[in-house]
C-alpha cells in the first residue's frame, strides 16, 4: 500500500509561517510522500516562497509540488520553484519524478495546468490571438502531462499519479458557480490522463468544490485544496499492484 | 419610456449601485496586497455577505476591513472561516 498525503491552496504568507509545520512533522508517521498541489503562496514573491520552503524542509518524506496561479502573480515562478527546490520539494512542471518507499517505485507527473473548460462547454483555438493562446497554453500543459505520465509508465513504475493545480474535471468543482468552470480546469487535463494512464490524480484551485470526482477513463480525482479538506493535508492509500497502470500507453508499455 | 428629472436611465449612478461596487471590491481584493479570489462576496438585499475560507486570521481580518471600506455605508455579515491547520484523524481507502 502506498499512502499518499496531498494539500493544495495554502497560501503562505509571512503571518502564516508555523501554522502547517506541526502537522507536516507528523507525516513520516502516516504517509510515504506529500504532493503540494499549487497555489502554496498568495502573490508568488520570493518572500512567500521562502515561507513555504522553511514549512516543508526535512520533513522526512519526499515532498512534490507544482506551482498555482497565485504563485505565477508575482512573475517570478522560476524564483519560486528555486526556492522550494533548495528546500529539498521537487517541483515539476511538465515533468515527473519518481519517488521510492518501501520498496515501492511511486512515479509523479505534474503541471500546473490551465483553464478552458469541460466538454461542450469550453473555449476553442479560434479568433484573436489572446484566445488561440489560451487554449493552447492549457493544451501544451496537458500534452506535457501525458508525456510524461507516459515515461513513467515506461519506467514500470508501482503507481502513477497526476499532479495539476487546475482541475481536469468538473465534478470536484461542484458548489462553484457554474459561470467560472471554464477558469478552475480543462477537460485536457483528464484526457491526459486517461490517454496515458494513472492510478489517481490530484488537484485544488477550486476552494468551494468538492473533493472526490472521477475522468471519464475511471481514474479517481480528488480535490484537495485546503479549503475544501479542511484539514493541513488529507491522506489516500493506494493499493500496490504490480504496475498498476490503465490507459492505451501503459499497456502498450507492457 | 419616460425619464423624469436629470436622473440617467437604467437605474441610478454607477457609484451608488451595489453590484457594480462589489464588482470593483473584488477587483481589490484580487489584485491588492490580498491576492485574494476565494472569498464570495454577495448582495443580501442592502446587506452584503462574505463567504469562504481564508489562509489565517490576519487575512481575515484585513478582508473585512477592506470590505467594510469599499462598501461604505452598506452593512457587511462576514462568515469567514479561517482554514483548518490540523492532522487528519483519518486515511481514504482507495481500494
């Protein structure tokens, strides 16, 4: 069984450095990892990345993040993202990284992700230029998801999780207001995942959502921003099986 | 349709209406020194509701002050709640 301790939406800034570090501290106890699904700060400066990184250093389980919306505002994610990785999280962004834990090989992808929508419902690459990006911005951060939850896939290993800051689906968005679907995730994201396979995917961005939700291909998606688990993190246990993988590229792996 | 007076149609001064003020209340607090787009802010009849969970009680505090500025004169209820920092008592089964 591999146990797998995720957050998102903490929003650190200097008056909150401490709140989550006495919970963090008791997870080598109940989890083999913590994935940090964005949105760690409030403006993404420095300052509150340097929050963050003093609340997850050796914490005693590998800890993997991608960064949110609020932590691009301040235009320096790649200042962001060095702060935390001198903290010792990795921090992926059209990658994926593998962790080990008893034994188990426990592969990681992730992506901020973007909006756009769901099916039937979302903005297409069409008419003026600022658009077209939009829509291809969220479609060049799910094609990332699905290459690499693919090589991972390649690398047999024991579990894969998609890791996004937007929502792939819209049912761990329920109790937003229907209007703003199309800002908290995209269909791409989920079909990247059940393109490319993966056991469970994990996500936050959406505060009044709710947590539980499944993509079309049967993988279970859980919100976890902090809002809506009301807790400093929420635990899931994920049964091992040998290469548990779904998804056309996975079996072709095989 | 008949207008009367200087007052323009379509219901009164922009500055007086309420949905436009909350509207630019937003705006603040998204891109002010808050960063802040997870509260819910909403008209009440000629009451104003705040709704959502806030990262620690100085945010909370400095949300309501700043509602209660921008909406000046209008009566704010806050349901703010402060964000649960404790360990889960509990794992899910993904079974």
């Amino acid at each position: 069984m591999i146990r797998i301790a995720a957050v998102g939406d903490i929003h650190m800034g200097p008056d909150s450095q401490g709140l989550l570090r006495p919970a963090f501290e008791t997870l080598p106890e109940c989890a083999d990892l913590l994935l940090l699904a964005g949105d760690l700060t409030r403006h993404g400066t420095p300052e509150e990345a340097r929050v963050v990184a003093r609340e997850v250093r050796d914490l005693g389980v590998p800890v993997v993040a991608v960064l949110g919306n609020h932590d691009h505002h301040d235009d320096r994610p790649d200042e962001v993202t060095a702060i935390l990785r001198d903290a010792g999280a990795h921090v992926l962004e059209g990658q994926g990284t593998v962790v080990t834990s008893g034994g188990a090989r426990i592969g990681v992808a992730g992506t901020k992700g973007f909006g756009g929508g769901f099916v039937g419902r979302c903005a297409g690459e069409f008419g003026e230029p600022v658009m077209k990006e939009f829509v291809r911005y969220s479609r060049r951060c799910a094609d990332s998801l699905r290459a690499s939850l693919e090589q991972l896939g390649e690398e047999g290993c024991d579990a894969r999780i998609a890791l996004t800051h937007f929502s792939p689906v819209p049912d761990t968005l329920a109790g937003e207001p229907l209007e703003i679907y199309p800002f908290l995730g995209s269909y791409l994201l989920a079909e990247a995942i059940d393109t490319a396979g993966a056991d469970l995917a994990v996500h936050g961005h959406a505060h009044a959502g709710t947590e539980h939700g499944m993509t079309n291909g049967g993988v279970r998606v859980r919100n976890v921003a902090q809002p809506v688990i009301g807790r400093a993190f929420h635990v899931y246990h994920l049964p091992v099986h040998d290469h548990v993988t779904t998804g056309a590229a996975a079996q072709a792996a095989r | 349709m008949t207008t009367h007076g200087s007052q323009p149609p379509g219901g009164g001064e922009p500055e007086q209406n309420l949905e436009y003020r909350i509207a630019h209340l937003q705006d603040r607090l998204a891109s002010g020194e808050l960063g802040e787009l997870g509260v819910r802010v909403e008209a009440r009849g000629r009451t104003v509701l705040l709704t959502g969970t806030v990262p620690s009680a100085p945010c909370r505090d400095e949300i309501v002050r700043t509602v209660q500025e921008e909406l000046a004169g209008v009566p704010v209820h806050s349901d703010l709640v402060v964000t649960e920092t404790s360990s889960p008592d509990h794992a899910e089964e993904l079974a």
